[in-house]
C-alpha cells in the first residue's frame, strides 16, 4: 500500500501543461494578432512603437530600466527595425518577421532579463553561435557590445 501512495504523489507533483505565464503570453499573442488583424493594410503603418513604449512603462523598475535603454539602442544602431510586441514582449522586426526580443525576468519568473535573437538576425558566425543573452545590468561595455549585435542582426 505504502508503495501506491508514493507513486500517486509522485504522479500529482509532475509537471503537466502550461504554467500560468506560458498561458498568459499566449492569450498576449492571440490578443496582438487580432489586433494586427483588425489594422489589415494599415498595419506596416500603425504605431506600434506606443504599445512597445506602454508595456515597457507597465514593467517592474529593474526590467523596466533595461527594457528602455535597450529600446534606445535598437532605434539608434538599427532604425530600419519595427517595434512592435510578440507574446506580451517588447521586440523588433524585419518585414514582420521578428529579429530580436526583450524578455523581462518578471515575465516568466526568471532570475535575470534575456535579449533574445529569432532566425531573422544575421548573427551566423561558424556552426554555432548564442542566440540569447542573460542581462542583470547594462554596462557601457555591454551596451556597445549589444550595440554591436543588434547592427549586426538588423544587417
């Protein structure tokens, strides 16, 4: 009997699903494709930078901070990228197609904010190459060195 018991708490302790914010960020993107949906042909020229700007203004202090030097450092070494959001997080685009995101620590819980690279960045450097960076402060050496990515991805 005692062997029973341990496998049905082990079973009710396993991990099943989404968690709360994994269900949140996607109802997020339901919400920002309906959205898109809604602008059709005035899309490419909505103003989606307001709503990238809001939900950086919605965010705790330390992320918050992060977020608005980081948007000031894509709009100055990459303005031919799009604000817009993807998933509830500040991002940018190429021809609608997300090149690099901002993911505050306070989203899923982390310890630490990413800036986060999709397929669209041109970072390719051999085989392999990081596709996501862990950010706990901006330096002015992290800042000329994400500087430096973010020209490199938008290429």
């Amino acid at each position: 009997m005692k062997d029973t018991q341990t496998s049905t708490d082990a079973a009710a302790e396993k991990y099943d699903g989404f968690t709360d914010e994994e269900r949140s960020a996607m109802k997020e993107r339901a919400r920002e494709l309906k959205a898109s949906a809604r602008r059709g042909p005035r899309a490419a020229k909505a103003d989606t930078e307001s709503e990238v700007l809001a939900k950086i203004a919605e965010m705790e202090e330390a992320d918050r901070v992060l977020a608005e030097r980081l948007h000031d450092i894509v709009k100055t070494n990459a303005p031919t990228l799009s604000p817009k959001l993807w998933y509830g997080m500040p991002a940018y685009a190429r021809d609608g197609k997300i090149v690099c995101f901002f993911q505050s620590a306070q989203k899923f819980k982390a310890r630490y904010a990413t800036l986060g690279f999709n397929d669209p960045a041109n970072l390719d450097e051999g085989t392999m190459w990081p596709t996501a960076f862990a950010l706990t402060e901006l330096t002015a050496d992290n800042e000329a060195r994400i500087g430096a990515l973010i020209k490199k991805a938008a290429g």
